[in-house]
C-alpha cells in the first residue's frame, strides 16, 4: 500500500477506477451470455458447463489483457508498471465481474440447452 | 414428446418500460430556502477543507480553518439560531423529510407491482407444468422451491416450472439491463439495493432528528486536530530528481 503522502503526490482517480471496472463487468456480462448460447448447443450437462464458462471467462481476461492492457502498458513506460496502473490488482482483471455474469450465463444455457436437445 | 415452447413474454421490453414509468414517476427534488441550504453547505465546506487540507499551503489552510471554526463555536451557520440547543424536529413531523421518504417508497413501489403483477399472471395461466430443464443436477431439497406447482414426487428438480423459469430470467437479464439502460438504470435490483444503502449512509448527516449544532461542533474539532502537510513541500526536489 502506497503511504498516504505519496497518495497526494501521485493521486488515485476514483473515476478511472470506476470506468476500468464497469467495462470489465460489462464485458464479461456479455461474453457470459454468449457463452452459455455456447454450453446449450454444444450440450453440456453440469460440471463441464461451468468448466466451460470459466475457462472461456478466464480467456476473455487474457484477450483484454493481450490487446488493451499491453498496448497501453508499452505506449507509456512512465508511471507504474504492471497491471497496477489499470486495476487494483491481477485478481480483479481475472475475476471481476464472474459471479455476476453467471446467472446471465446460466440463464442463456438453460435456454439454448433445452432448445438444441428437442 | 413434443418440445413445450417458452410461454413468457419477452421480460426484455418489460424491463425497459419498468426503466422508464419509474424516471417519469420520481418525484423533483424539494426547494428549501436559504438559511437550510447554507448550514447543510457550510458543513459540507468543513469536510472538504478536511479532505483536501494537504493541497493548499499552511497558511491559507490555517486562515480558512480559524475561520470555520469560530463560525460553527458561535453558531453562525445554524438554520435557527435561537434553537441552539434543541434537537432537530421528528422525522415524522418534519414535512421536508417526508417527501424523501415518499419518494423512496414509490420507487419501490414501481419496482414491486409490476413483478407482483407478472408472478400473478404466470401463477394463473402456466401453473401445473413444466417447461424447461436446467442442465445442471440439483438436490431434492430444491423441488419445493423449483416447481412449486407440479405435484410429483420422483421428477428431477432438473425441471423447472414457470415461475422459476420466470425468477431466472430475472436474475439472469439484470446485467443486460445494466447494459443496455446505463449503470444507474431502475430496472436492475442490486443496483437499487446498494443505492438504498449508499445514499442511506449519506443522508444521515442532514436528516431529519440529528443535531446541526452538534454536528458544527464535531466538525469543528475534527478541524482543530487536524495535522497538516502540505503536498508542495519539497516539490523542487522531487521535480529535479524526476528530470535527472
């Protein structure tokens, strides 16, 4: 943690911290839905359902890590380095927002699962 | 067996016109007059020179907070000043909190009916069946609670009535709503709950039943405590480093 002094200095924007946030949780909202159009046609039952949105969830990360984060990262060396510039740690860009797009998740896959299977 | 189709209407548009009955029906914010406004203002004005007390210099900081701190030991901000030493009257007598509180409650309102209305609806048409499977096994315990209405004791509780399917479409559209209306949308529950406790946690300061005169006097205090440093200290230094 940063100590209070250098927080004045080099000041953290909440706003920022809110818009990085809600466009993770968006995103992944989204994708969730997707995902489970995904599960209901390829017909997976349980565990491999959810097996399936986290590991698609987990690659949905590392594709906005690759093409967002790591361009900014390298356009602009000053400052911090790391995924501590955007989020509040690694652990919010990998599961931010999964709890929340499961249930959309759920919802499209019930849908779609009992669609497909006739 | 013939594939039952899905009898709920699209809860997508419902949401949408949820959204928009609830921002037509709020009501405008309350006039109050000047003597209120300038004693919520002044405190707020404490506890910003509290906040960003690091950003000015010493002696700015120093003339801004003597000056506040006389002001709210003599009472010169108060609504009433020959009141100084009551309470503030009762929520329930006092006309300005109640609009507040009204306001609050036909939000609530808007947000209840309608999906009362629906489970109603769906209760009458589409009971005694079921219509969709999850894909997923869940214990028997669950049957009570997923197909309220289907009398059978050895269906998996994989089967889902109406109403439940109902319940999740519910929770599974809310981050769509989220999306597609904006994050402070009124058709999204969560968002409304933490708004609940959010604004909760602010409109104590001026609410109705709590003390301005104790509360300048606190505010007041908090000012005289505070230990000030100011964050252009020692800035050449820091610059000169960063350049070199």
């Amino acid at each position: 943690m940063r100590t209070e002094q250098e927080l004045q200095i080099s000041p953290v924007v909440q706003e920022s911290v809110i818009h990085n946030t809600k466009v993770l949780v968006t995103l992944r909202n989204l994708t969730a839905s997707l995902f489970g159009i995904g599960a209901g046609i390829l017909g997976l039952e349980s565990y491999p359902g959810f097996i399936f949105y986290v590991v698609f969830s987990l690659l949905t990360s590392a594709l906005v890590y690759a093409l967002r984060v790591q361009p900014a990262l390298a356009r602009d060396p000053s400052g911090d380095a790391g995924i501590t510039r955007f989020f509040k740690g690694s652990w919010e860009l990998w599961t931010g927002g999964i709890f929340e797009g499961l249930s959309g998740f759920v919802l499209t896959w019930t849908l779609f699962y009992g669609l497909v299977r006739a | 067996m013939s594939k039952l189709l899905d009898p709920i209407p699209h809860h997508h548009s419902y949401g949408v016109l949820r959204h928009y009955a609830t921002v037509l029906m709020a009501t405008a914010p309350k006039k109050q007059e000047t003597p209120a406004i300038r004693e919520q203002r002044s405190l707020l004005r404490g506890i910003n020179l509290r906040q960003n007390a690091n950003a000015i210099s010493p002696v700015a900081f120093n003339a801004r907070r003597d000056f506040l701190v006389t002001a709210y030991e003599s009472g010169q901000f108060l609504k009433a000043p020959e009141k100084k030493g009551e309470a503030a009257p009762n929520p329930m007598s006092d006309p300005a909190a109640m609009d507040g509180m009204m306001g609050m409650m036909k939000g609530n309102m808007m947000m209840m009916v309608p999906q009362t209305l629906i489970m109603g609806w769906i209760n009458a048409f589409f009971s005694g069946f079921v219509v969709i499977r999850l894909p997923f096994p869940l214990t028997i315990k669950f049957k009570s609670m997923l197909q309220a209405g289907v009398a059978t004791k050895d269906m998996d509780p994989q089967w889902m009535s109406s109403i439940s399917w109902y319940v999740l479409c519910i929770f599974g559209l809310q981050s769509v709503f989220n999306y597609l209306l904006g994050s402070d949308n009124a058709a999204s529950q969560t968002a409304q709950q933490m708004g609940q406790m959010g604004p909760g946690a602010g409109a104590n300061m001026f609410g109705p039943g709590v003390d301005p005169d104790k509360q300048f006097q606190g505010e007041a205090e908090n000012l005289s405590v505070l230990a000030h440093y100011y964050t252009l200290a020692g800035v050449e230094e820091r610059l000169l480093k960063s350049l070199s």
